[in-house]
C-alpha cells in the first residue's frame, strides 16, 4: 500500500473512531513490523522445519538403501556363511557402514529370509495397530544358490508433527524406513545349496 493511500485510509478510519485516543492508535505505526514478523514467524518456522526434517527423512531412507545393498553382498557372495555370522554379527556388519546416522543399537532391526522363488519374496513390513514388531524378524542367509531378502527396518523419530501428519507410520510420532534388497546367492561353494 502507498504511502497516499495509507494516509487517506488512516485519515477516513479516523473519522469514524470516536475518540481523539483511539484516532491517535491507529495512526501509530511503531512496532507494526514487529506485530506483522510474530504472526507470520511461528507458520513460516513451522514450515521450513517440517521441510528440512521430510528431506532428512529421504535422505535418511537413501543412505538405507544403498547400506542394505552394501550389506547384502556379505550374505550374497557367502561371506556371511564361511564366517559363521549371526544375526548380530550381520547387524554390526551393517551398522558398520551407516556411519553415526542411525541408532544401531536399539532402532536398527535386520531381517534375513530364504525363498525357494523370487515370485514368493514376502516384503510386507510387521507393523501391527501401528506398533513394529521386531520379534518377526529372523536371520536364514541361505547356501549357495539360494533367493534371499534383506530387509533392515529403522524407527525414525519425528519431531514436526503439525505438519508432518502422514509423515510418522507408527504410533509415538515415528516413521518405519524399509530398506529392501532381494538377490540370488552366488555359487560360492560347490558343496551344499538350497
């Protein structure tokens, strides 16, 4: 608004105030830059949080993916298997290589299955009501030749829920990240197979 047009409309406002104070007030313009910043200032943090942690929380799926992918081929080139691994040790296989992003000591969870076919991979995520069920979660590497899933699963906490309502998955304002990775075991060995 112009400074001419701010002036007739202050003037006209003025005619219809009663008093000469209230007349006074709102020709005042001191702290209406302070007044304008308050109301837009909570929104627009809100917003550029809720931003900032949606892009985290892809960056955050990414660096998942690629772990999983990285991790797999322990199991898929029989590294696991010749080294005896366990499920904790493949869990610290792949904590290993996430490198300080995540919580691998409570949030991780690594889930190792073996198929006969790649058309009966179950990747459906053991979420029931809205809570994870890590008990679900086994560690069968499988032999030579066998079709294995990998799939490691991360509760990640959000914290910008007004504006994230369909960001958190589970209940507590969490999302489940699933990272997935489904491959033939190479014939690392000529003795045993699936």
């Amino acid at each position: 608004m112009s400074d001419a047009a701010r002036s007739t409309f202050m003037t006209r406002l003025g005619r219809l105030l009663p008093s000469r104070l209230a007349r006074r007030f709102v020709r005042q313009q001191d702290g209406a830059a302070a007044v304008e910043f308050a109301l837009v200032a909570a929104p627009f943090l809100a917003l550029t949080f809720a931003i900032l942690e949606t892009a985290f929380v892809f960056f955050a799926q990414q660096t998942m993916e690629a772990t999983a992918a990285d991790a797999s081929r322990l199991i898929m080139t029989g590294q696991a298997q010749t080294a005896s691994y366990s499920q904790a040790d493949f869990k610290t296989a792949v904590c290993a290589r996430v490198y300080g992003l995540f919580d691998c000591s409570g949030g991780m969870t690594v889930d190792v299955k073996t198929y006969t076919t790649f058309s009966t991979v179950d990747n459906s995520t053991p979420v029931t009501s809205g809570n994870f069920d890590a008990t679900k979660a086994g560690y069968v590497p499988g032999g030579p030749g066998c079709i294995v899933r990998v799939t490691l699963y991360y509760q990640w906490p959000i914290y910008v829920t007004m504006w994230n309502t369909s960001l958190a998955n589970l209940n507590g304002n969490k999302r489940l990240l699933v990272a997935t990775a489904v491959f033939r075991n190479e014939p690392y060995s000529t003795t045993g197979g699936c």
